[in-house]
C-alpha cells in the first residue's frame, strides 16, 4: 500500500490543463480526450445528500485506494473502467500532479446507465423501512418478523432510480429497471451486483466486517459492452460494520460518519444547504475512521 500523501486536504480541485465537466458530490470529473476522463476524488464529505463545508483529510485517497483494491479483485467478475493512461501521461505539469497524488485515476469515458445496482445482505436504511411498509424491498417479498439490521435469508437486488442533484434516489422493482434499460442489461447487472456484492462480502467477513449493503454504478462503451464504473466497495458507497458489535434488532453504527451524524443530528440542522462545520475532533475522527477502513479490508 502506497504511505499517505503529505499535501493538505483537497476540498476542491483547480486544473489548468484539463477542462473539468462535472462536479459531483465528492468527485472531480475533467475531460482528457474523446476516449478518456479524469476522476479526482476530493477529500468531500456528504451527509444526507449534502456536501459538508469541511474537507476530510486522507478520504479522498483512501476512497481511491479501497476502489483501485476492488477493481482489481473483481476483474474476473466485470471488466472495469480503468484505462492504461496513468496521471503522469495526461497531467504533465508536475504541481498540478501535487495536488492529484494518490486520488486520481484515468479511466474510459462512458455512459452511465441511469440505475444505482444496490446489492444487501442486510435490512437497514430504505431497505428496513420499505419491509416496515410493503414486507418487501423493491418488489421482492421477505419473510414476516424480521428485526432492523437482519441478515436477509440471501442476498437481494435493490435497485434506485438516479436522482438529480439535491435529491435523493428512489427505491424501484425490476421491471421499473428492464423498461429503464432493457431486459438484457437489467438481467445482467442484477447478476454481477450480487456476484460482486457476495465475493466482497465473504473477502469482508473473514476480517470480521460484515457488508451490510453497497452500491455500483455501470456504463455502457460504444460497442455497448458494460462496464463497472464509479467507485466500489467503500465506506461511501457501502455500509461496513464491525462483526464484533453486530446485533441485529438495534442499528449498528456506520464505520465511517457515524459521528459526523451524531453530531449534525445533535444540532437539529434541517439537513438542507448550507451545511454546518464540523468541529474538529469530529473531522479528525472521521478521518480516522476511513483510513481504518482501509486498512481492515486490503490488508
Ligand atoms: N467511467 C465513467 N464514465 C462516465 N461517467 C462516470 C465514470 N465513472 C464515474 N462516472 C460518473 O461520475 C460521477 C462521480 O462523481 P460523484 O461525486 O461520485 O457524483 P455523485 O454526487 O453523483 O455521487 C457520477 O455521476 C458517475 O456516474
Ligand atoms: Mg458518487
């Protein structure tokens, strides 16, 4: 594993020499050529939905580092969008590389299919109050008694709609994702979402943290082959828990934001921009947390 960066945490990236053509969440999105992007992950952090004012030292390359780990242990399930071209090929100026180290990666430039590929294991988030309303998540049934935070007799896919900005995604059944795209690639990514889901979770288990659930996003090349983009199997796109406290029937506490949840929770912030600081010992906790979660699972 490559030592930490020694630059200061990156809320926001400024490259001269690429023209940058989306701004997500926490991703910086810069066009190389007609074949490629370049995806910096920034050191934001969210919480419900909303960009938090501080950036979070170290998360942006543990994000990266625990996705480049997953790319590689998944290739024998899907093919992935990580290109050839390394950042020194496409970034020649060596400050701007400064600013890169670590939380970059080249990767193909794709479409991506408008659908969240959520993958659980476990009941909790949407997925327990969807069982509370309807006893299914998505249009599949699950057994009657069962408390917040179960395992699921195996494991299913939840598939949401992709939001626009601001908002949040919406639970939708299978058919909803056929008529959004096509029965063939529906089928096939509900079968990578829970072979990948199922190969990380048991890789998770024997370093005692359980998966609860995570997300992938796919695209589409011109040939129309589909691809696993975006990023995979991290604290942002996955709920990871220590084995050692599970319980279910009380929600265990997420690795990563569990304070900068409590804490905003504590502030009865009404979860709307602009969001508030945090202090800083709850930055540094965070902090902490995601390079903990690093190193728990690519040990
Ligand atoms: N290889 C790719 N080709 C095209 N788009 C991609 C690729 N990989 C990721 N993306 C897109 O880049 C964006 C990543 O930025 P992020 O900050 O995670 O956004 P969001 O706020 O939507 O989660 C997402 O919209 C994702 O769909
Ligand atoms: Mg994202």
């Amino acid at each position: 594993m490559e030592p930490f960066s020694q630059s200061s945490p990156l809320f926001e990236s400024r490259l001269r020499s690429l023209r940058k053509i989306h701004q997500g969440k926490v991703r910086d999105i810069y066009d190389v050529d007609s074949q490629h992007l370049l995806i910096v992950t920034t050191d934001r952090l969210s919480a419900f939905d909303v960009v938090l004012p501080d950036p979070i030292a170290f998360k942006g390359e543990v994000l990266t580092q625990i996705s480049l780990f997953w790319f590689g242990k998944t290739r024998h399930i899907v093919p992935n969008h990580l290109s050839d071209l390394k950042v020194e090929d496409v970034i020649l100026d060596p400050a701007e590389r400064a600013q890169l180290a670590g939380r970059t990666m080249v990767v193909k430039k794709l479409t991506p299919l408008p659908v969240e590929a959520v993958a659980r294991g476990y009941l909790i988030g949407s997925g327990y109050k969807d069982y509370q309303l309807h006893g299914s998540v998505c249009g599949i049934a699950l057994p009657a008694g069962l408390q917040v935070a179960e395992r699921l007799p195996e494991p299913i896919f939840t598939p949401a709609s992709k939001a626009p900005a601001g908002q949040h995604d919406e639970n939708i059944d299978f058919e909803a994702i056929v008529s959004l795209i096509g029965r063939d690639y529906a089928t096939r990514i509900r079968r990578i979402t829970l072979e990948i889901y199922r190969f990380a979770a048991d890789h998770a288990r024997a370093r005692n943290i359980i998966i609860a659930d995570t997300k992938f996003e796919f695209g589409l090349d011109k040939a129309g082959n589909m691809l696993l983009i975006d990023e995979v199997l991290t604290p942002d796109s996955s709920r990871f828990w220590p084995m050692a406290s599970y319980k279910p029937g009380s929600s265990p506490p997420s690795f990563d934001k569990q304070f900068v949840r409590d804490y905003l929770e504590s502030l009865h912030w009404n979860k709307k921009p602009p969001a508030p600081h945090l202090p800083p010992d709850i930055q540094a906790r965070t902090s902490d947390n995601y390079r903990a979660a690093l190193k728990l699972l690519t040990a």
